[in-house]
C-alpha cells in the first residue's frame, strides 16, 4: 500500500514538474482583482454563515459573466485558520434547480458554488471545490496542460482530509424543484485535502491564485457568476485573482 501511495505522489510531482516547466515558459499570469484574507480559530460550519467569525470580513461581490439570464445576486466571503480554510457563498434565487443525490457527480449542469485554488504559480495544477444545494459535493485535484485538463479525485478521503460543509436555502425547502428566495454554502477545506500542491499550508503574506463562481440553471437559463473574469471556461486559471493571507 505505501509503494503505491509513493508512486501516486511522484506521479503528481512529475505533473507539477513539468507544468511548471509549461507555465515558465508562458511567462506571467494576467492580473486580476485581490482580495485580502483574516485569519480565525476554527469553528463548526452550519451553511448559513451564523458563526460570530464571519463578522471579521466583509462580502465580495460576484459578477454576471454577460447580461443575459437571471438577476440573481451573488457573494462570498473567506477567512483561514492553522487548520484549513473557510469559505461562505451566498446568492438570491427562485428555484432550487438541483437533483443530484450523491457526491462526486457532475454538478455545474445544475446550480452549483465553484472555489478553485491555484496555491503555486509555479505549477499548472489546482485544486477544485463544487457544491450544490442539497450538500452534495465534487472536490477534485486539476492538472492543466495548455487547456487540456482532468479531475483527479482524493485519496483517503476522510479524518483530517475530509472537507467539513453545509449548505442552508431560505424562503422554501431543501428540495429539488423547490421555489425559494436564496441559498447558501459554507465548507472548510483543510490543508490535509490539498497534498500535494506546494505553497501550503499558507502564512502571512502568502498568496494563492483563486477564483469564485456560481451556475444558475433556472426555468432553462443557465446564468453565471464569477470573481475574476475567464472569457472561455471557468479553467483559465492565468486570469484568477489573488488571495493575500494576514496576519
């Protein structure tokens, strides 16, 4: 078992190698916006951001990728612990556009929270967290080679590695095709999960390349929103934005 854990992990440190060979050579990721991160103890996630730590920052905004589809607003926020990181996504809706019942599916055709953490310009791989209304999740680890790309699922998926979430919908139930004023998701994502991307765990004045987005897929709109804007897909990792981590 411990050769084949070893083979895994020189296997993702070739891919690294050789996509930060790629990326070098590409020279430097565009700019984008950036977004300054607190520091907290750790505290349970409920889906509705109710924990006394959410207080320490304020919402950043999403913005709608074209002037089509729904009016939905969206948000989120983010503070790290010694532990992992805490993200809390918030958005107005009418309907809970989702019917998957278990994890690991392909939830972006149905509404669905999107976090990618690019931890290392150096390396052309990511990490990639997807959540839907009814709590089910996909995270996945993304290597990319000039566009060319596949989720690669976690090991050992439990313990100190398992993301911790919740999700909460207001002004209806959580159920599919339920009408509804809005939703939340609240998840932490604990450094264990992110072996073996490099620069992690983050200090003080690290930064890591990220990007937010939410799908909608109401009444056969599909709407979308984003932090830093992608022209093509939500995998043109060069144009993230930046989280800067405080003190």
């Amino acid at each position: 078992m411990m050769s084949l854990r070893n083979s895994l992990l020189c296997c993702l440190s070739l891919i690294m190698l050789v996509g930060g060979f790629a990326l070098r050579a590409a020279g430097r990721p565009a700019d984008g916006p950036s977004l300054k991160v607190k520091s907290t103890s750790d505290f349970e996630v409920t889906g509705d951001g109710s924990n006394p730590a959410w207080e320490k920052t304020g919402w950043t905004p999403l913005h709608k990728r074209s002037s089509q589809g729904h009016s939905y607003e969206a948000r989120f926020k983010v503070l790290y612990s010694k532990k992992g990181i805490y993200f809390l996504m918030d958005g107005t809706d009418s309907k809970l556009t989702a019917s998957f019942t278990q994890d690991f599916e392909d939830l972006w055709t149905e509404d669905v929270y999107e976090v990618f953490l690019w931890t290392d310009e150096r390396y052309s791989i990511y990490f990639e967290y997807e959540i839907s209304p009814l709590n089910y999740e996909l995270p996945i680890l993304v290597p990319n080679f000039g566009g060319e790309f596949l989720g690669w699922r976690p090991w050992h998926y439990d313990g100190e590695r398992k993301i911790r979430k919740a999700t909460a919908v207001r002004g209806g139930p959580r159920k599919s095709g339920a009408a509804i004023q809005g939703w939340s998701a609240e998840f932490f994502i604990p450094y264990e999960v992110l072996t073996p991307l490099q620069n992690v765990p983050p200090k003080p004045g690290t930064r890591w390349r990220a990007n937010f987005y939410r799908v909608d897929h109401d009444g056969e709109k599909r709407t979308a929103w984003m932090w830093s804007r992608v022209e093509g897909r939500f995998h043109e990792y060069e144009q993230f934005g930046t989280l800067e981590f405080e003190e």
